[in-house]
C-alpha cells in the first residue's frame, strides 16, 4: 500500500488550480501552475513545453476556440522520490453551450509535481490520455455518473 503524500493538500491544490485557470479560460492562470520547464501533453497529444510558451499557448487557444469545462476527481497523490510526486486523475469535459458531462471526452489526468523549495509545488509534467475503455462501458458509465455527482444543481 502506497502511503499518502506529506504535501498531499497542497498537490491537490495544485491540480485545482490548473483546473481553475482552464476553466476560466486563462492562458496566465494556466502556466501559473507549471514549473518553468514544465510540459502539458495534451489529450489529443499536442505538447507545450516552458511556462512561457505554455501562456501563450493557451492565450492563443482560449482566444479562438471555445474550450470545455474540465469536471474532476482526483484518485491519488503519491511520493515517487523527494521533492517529487504524482497526481492521477479523471476528468471530464462539459462541452461549450451543453451542461452535461460527455463519455468522449473522459480522460486521466497524470501530473508530476516538484517541490521548488519551501513547500511551493508546480507542475513538471501534465498528460492528459483520453479514458476511452472501450472494452468496459460500465467502469467508463460509471465515470459519467460519478462526475455527474460533483455538479452543481441546476
């Protein structure tokens, strides 16, 4: 059994954050959350590497294209080594205009995090891997329906 993480809230804060900055559509809000080197692979592979170019980046994609609402749980924090951690996640998206979750576009989320000294984590790699399982509809229904959960009422 894996023991939890000793910064375990502030990892999850971390991944909250970069969540927010998604959600709010925000390029800055976005690399804030990243280490200066770090990478985002994203779900249909694209990677962004450097907090810098990750701002722009997503500056420039939020600009001109209308990007889904990320919904997530996360699953685990976990030390690998000192000062490093992993974060698994799953998330799912409620696509522009719509205010439901959508099976499609399910995905985990694996972030490393480092520790920059003092406690302050950032993220050193996101990836995001679409969570398809096509040869298990239930686990991928039951996905839907636990994130379903954590929405709000309308």
């Amino acid at each position: 059994m894996t023991s939890a993480h000793p910064y375990d809230a502030q990892i999850r804060a971390l991944y909250a954050q970069f969540l927010d900055g998604w959600n709010r559509r925000s390029g800055a809000a976005v690399a804030a959350a990243f280490a200066d080197d770090g990478d985002i692979i994203g779900y249909d592979g694209t990677h962004h590497h450097g907090r810098l170019a990750i701002a722009a980046d997503f500056r420039q994609i939020f600009a001109s294209h209308q990007t889904a609402t990320y919904i997530a749980v996360i699953r685990s924090v976990r030390p690998v080594a000192p000062g490093v951690a992993v974060l698994l996640a799953h998330a799912g998206m409620i696509p522009p205009g719509d205010n439901d979750i959508h099976p499609r576009y399910h995905t985990v989320h694996t972030v490393i995090a480092v520790d920059e000294g003092a406690g302050r984590w950032r993220i050193s790699l996101l990836q995001a891997t679409p969570a398809a399982w096509h040869q298990h509809p239930e686990a991928r229904e039951a996905l839907t329906q636990e994130l379903r959960g954590l929405l709000a009422p309308q």
